[in-house]
C-alpha cells in the first residue's frame, strides 16, 4: 500500500490527473507490484470550477484503468491550493518483492527514464519551457512503469527503487544505506530528457538544493563534472524511472527486453561496488 499527491506542475487538468496518478502507482511498481485498487485524495479550492476537478479525476482514472486497476472511491476536502494524488494498493508473491535493501556488489544498475522534470517544470511555472519540451515531460511523466516492473521481476533483479523527490543521487544514496554497499555512476551514461541542461542554467526547484544540501557529503565526484549535469543529478523528479540493480547476466537481460519494448531511454549508468568511505563515486 502506498500513497502520494501533490499540486499540480503542468497547466492542463487532465494531464496533471494522469500524472499525479502515474507517480502514485509507481511505488507499487517499484517493489513488483500489480496496482489493484485507488482511492482518489483531492484538495480543491471553493473558488475554482467543478470541471477543472473533474477533468483531473478523468485524467487519473484513466491512468488507473491502464494500470488494470481500478478507482473504488476517495475523498476531497476544500483547501487554498489544489493537490491530487491516490493511495493505492497493490499485490505481490512474497518470493518476488523487490525493495532497495537488497543490491550486491557486482551487480549494474539501470535507469529507466532520463532525468529533468523538475528543472522543465520549474520552467514552465516561469512562463518559460518551450511547448515542445513541456509536452516531452508530460508524456513520460504519465507513462506507466509498468513494463519495466515486470521485466526486473521476470528476469530476476535483486534491487529496485523509483527516482522521485530525492533525484538520482538522494534514492541512489537511500539504496546504499540500506543495502550496506557503494554505488559508482558513470556520468556519460545517464540519460536525460532533451533541453534538460540548458534549462538546468536558470530554473532550480526549491528541493533540488534541499537534495544537494542533505546528500552531497556523501558523494564523491572522481571527475570535474559539469556543473550543470551535477545539478541534474539532484533535481527531484515527479513521475520518474526505476532504478534497478541487478547481476551482470540479468541486467543484460533487463536492459534489451526493455528496449525491445519501446523503453529506450533505459540505460546501465553504473555498478555496484562493496561498501566504501562515500555512498556514490561519480566518474
């Protein structure tokens, strides 16, 4: 069982509803899950139409339905700001359960979405994303990770976790403590979303530096790094891929079913390394 939501980042009501519920779900897809049931959670103005409202609730049941679950009820309160999101449960074989406490020196680790959201959404909130890549990140915002659940879980991944609010470095780091390993990233192999960088230059979500702050004392960039990749590293997704950490043999496995299935931003951005002095080594 899990629960998020939150207020909206992009302008369009049914598209934030697809996406608010595509990040709800995605806690259950990062243990393996199969979502089966929503309960809708709405905050929503007095003052606001009752079809902007209804238009997020489309948005989000249809999500769900391609989820092959189901919205079953939910509760809305007046509020000054609008949110959206859903508690959802889901179910799994005990014997297939895929937390983040599990990954093995030795195993490589694949990302299934490129980062950037939270630096074009910011953008966009100042008036200034252009359409084409706005229309990039709601797209793989409301994409489902679905697929690449069941692919970790068919081919047998010891670890996975969804990159959200903490950005890659902050779940990468929760991964490594609880694992009790270290993790090294080859910085030319994460993939981002087109534009990312050059809108990394000016727009920075106020918890991308909260991220920085609490997680930089336990990185260690082996390479002068671009500033502005650094930044990305950091930036809290909505929405975003999984992170999978898996043997070799299996990650092979993984990574080509997953761009046979049309994933092809999937990418091996590192490895897994026995427990060091910092948590992540940047190269």
């Amino acid at each position: 069982m899990s629960t998020d939501f939150f207020p909206p980042i992009v302008d369009d009501p049914y598209r934030f509803g697809q996406i608010a519920a595509a990040n709800a779900l995605s806690d259950i897809y990062a243990m393996g899950g199969k979502p089966l049931v929503g309960l809708n959670i709405a905050c929503f103005p007095a003052d606001l139409p009752h079809w902007l409202l209804s238009e997020i609730l489309r948005g989000g049941q249809e999500k769900v339905q391609e989820a092959g679950a189901l919205v079953i009820g939910g509760h809305t309160v007046k509020d000054k700001e609008l949110k959206y999101g859903l508690a959802v449960t889901g179910r799994i074989l005990i014997k297939d359960i895929k937390t983040n406490a599990n990954a093995k020196p030795g195993d490589l680790l694949i990302l299934t979405k490129p980062l950037g959201t939270g630096i074009i959404s910011t953008a966009l909130k100042n008036n200034q994303a252009d359409e084409a890549d706005v229309e990039f990140i709601m797209n793989q915002m409301s994409e489902l990770n679905r697929i690449a659940a069941e692919i970790m879980v068919k081919h047998g991944a010891n670890a996975a976790t969804d990159i959200t609010g903490f950005g890659l470095i902050g779940h990468m780091i929760e991964m490594t403590r609880s694992s009790d390993i270290s993790c090294r990233i080859q910085s030319e192999n994460v993939p981002l979303i087109p534009n990312a960088l050059g809108y990394a230059k000016g727009f920075i979500p106020g918890g991308l530096n909260d991220n920085r702050e609490t997680f930089e004392k336990d990185v260690e960039f082996k390479i002068d790094l671009d500033q502005d990749l650094e930044t990305i590293f950091y930036d809290p997704q909505t929405s975003g891929g999984l992170l999978i950490s898996a043997p070799p043999e299996k990650a092979e496995k993984i990574l080509q079913e997953l761009h046979s299935e049309g994933i092809e931003a999937a990418a091996l951005i590192g490895e897994v390394t026995e427990k060091q002095d910092n948590y992540i080594e940047v190269n």
